[in-house]
C-alpha cells in the first residue's frame, strides 16, 4: 500500500518504509499488531540466562559440540527477541522484521543438531546392536537436512521480507525449509523410539538407573515441544503474511515462545555430560561402554 500524506510517500514496510505509529495505523505493519514489549523482553533474558546456563554447563561437563549449539541457539533467540521487541516502538521497522524472522525462526535448528549428536552417543553408550542405522548417521544425515531447513528458511525470510511477503518464492522456501524440518524431526522420533521400545524390551526397567531415565525423558521432552513449534510455523506460514496464524501474537507467544523456552530448559537438565562423563553404571551392574570400544567410523565429533 503506497499513497501520500501531503508531500511524504506513506510506504508501510520494506528497506524505505516511511511509516510510523504517528502518519499511519497499526493494521498497515505488516503484524498488523504491536509486538508486545513484556513478552519479547522476558523471553530474550530468559534465552540471555539460558545461554549463559548452558556456558556454564560447558565449562563443568564438556560435551561442547552440545553445549555450543545451545549457546548458539539462544544467542541466535537473544538477537531475534531483542530484533522484536524493538518493533513494539516501531512495528514498521523493516531491520526489526527480518532480524526476528531469521533468528526466531532459525534457533531451533542449532537445538536440534544437539539433539541428533547426542541420540548418537546414546546409542554407543548403550547398545550399538539394536540400532536400526549406524550411530555416525545421526548426525551426518540429521544435520545435513537440518542445515538445508536453515539455509532455505533464511534466505525465504529475507526474500519475503523484502517484498513484504508479495514474493511468493520467498514465502515458499521459508515454508519449503519448515515442512523440511518437520519432516526430518519425524524421522529422527521414528528412529529414536523405535529403538528405545527394543532397547526397554530388552532390560528390566528397575535395571535402568534414575540418571538414564531422567535423560531420556526430559530430551523426549524437549523434541514434542521442538517438533510442535515447527508443526505450528508450518501452518502460520502456510497462507504467507496475509494469513490469519501470522497475526495472532497469542499463538505465536504461546506455541514458539513458551515451548523454545521449556524446551531449552528441558535440555538443561538432559545435559549428556550428567549421564556419560562418568562411570556410573546406567543399567544394572553393566558398566557404560568404553568410548575406545565404539565401532571404527562411528566416532561422535570432537566435543
């Protein structure tokens, strides 16, 4: 919508917006809402607190290609938040829009690659034999679709943003990069409880310690809410910006902020440096199994 007030151009969003909340209405930005302060500020410290949480967690148990996805994920959540909040002053912010629409959306990726690396240590940890697929391929194979899923919802993002969500191959790889992530993460759960139904089938679960079970519970956790999320941008995005999803703030708090946040906090506490760093026993009176016992060519990365 492009018309004059006077000799000023009223251009509501893109690189030369010239609106603001004093010349045009809030229904011309492009939420068609402004973005509440108090929510988009409580969720950026919360993600700042996180961040430095799972630091600290880094610098006490290692495992630090899990603890610097997390870190980045949230510095990637603490940028798109603060990118947010600051459209509550200026809901036309061209800046604001494409800073939080990047780094909102693009935060769970760096949660998820976590995820897959430690599904696959869990795997040698416990027992290689009832793996449908080699443990290495958690990663590679996950990741590889994960980084896709991130390079097509960024570059969709800007595309979009650009045009103000006109483009329809912006709108289209963003939401081609969120059915993309969908489809991964339910192929990753399909695996993962195929093979934690025969891992319990075949121990006792009195044999299985307290540690382990509070592990895998809060990492099952933290994927349903993960995989959520990402069903729910999937149909937010699925009309582009004109759709009714994408102006309901309710939703989006509720469905991407309070579950990223659980999420996050549900990693913390499924840390795999409390589970695997020692020596404790996981099942019975087995002991864990060494690392230099892993098949060759299924080594986890450098931690």
């Amino acid at each position: 919508m492009n018309s004059t007030t006077g000799h000023v151009p009223i251009i509501p969003f893109g690189p030369h917006a010239t609106c603001t909340l004093e010349i045009c209405p809030i229904e011309y930005s492009i939420f068609q809402y402004r973005p509440s302060l108090a929510a988009n500020a409580t969720f950026g410290v919360l993600h700042f607190i996180l961040m430095f949480a799972h630091l600290g967690l880094g610098l006490r148990l290692g495992n630090w290609w899990y603890s610097g996805c997390m870190i980045a994920g949230c510095a990637s959540n603490v940028i798109g938040y603060a990118a947010r909040a600051s459209l509550w002053f200026n809901p036309f912010s061209f800046n604001g829009f494409l800073l939080q629409i990047i780094f909102v959306g693009s935060s769970p990726v760096f949660y998820t690659a976590a995820i897959y690396v430690t599904i696959s240590k869990t795997v040698q940890q416990l027992d290689l034999s009832l793996s449908r697929i080699r443990p290495n391929l958690y990663y590679t194979l996950f990741i590889f679709f994960d980084v896709l899923a991130l390079v097509l919802q960024a570059s969709g993002g800007a595309i979009s943003t650009v045009s103000s969500g006109a483009n329809n191959i912006g709108v289209n790889l963003a939401l081609a990069g969120l059915i993309s992530q969908v489809v991964t993460l339910l192929a990753f759960v399909s695996l993962l409880a195929d093979y934690l139904i025969r891992y319990f089938r075949s121990k006792p679960s009195a044999g299985v310690s307290k540690p382990l079970k509070t592990f895998l519970t809060f990492l099952s956790i933290a994927i349903a809410l993960i995989l959520v999320r990402c069903a729910y941008r999937v149909a937010e995005l699925s009309d582009g910006y004109s759709g009714t999803l994408f102006h309901d703030e309710a939703l989006f708090v509720g469905l991407e902020g309070v579950l990223i946040i659980i999420a996050v906090i549900s990693l913390f506490v499924a840390h795999p440096g409390f589970v695997f760093n020692g020596k404790t026993h996981l099942i019975g009176n087995s002991s864990l199994k060494s690392p230099t016992s892993v098949e060759s060519g299924d080594e986890l990365p450098e931690r």
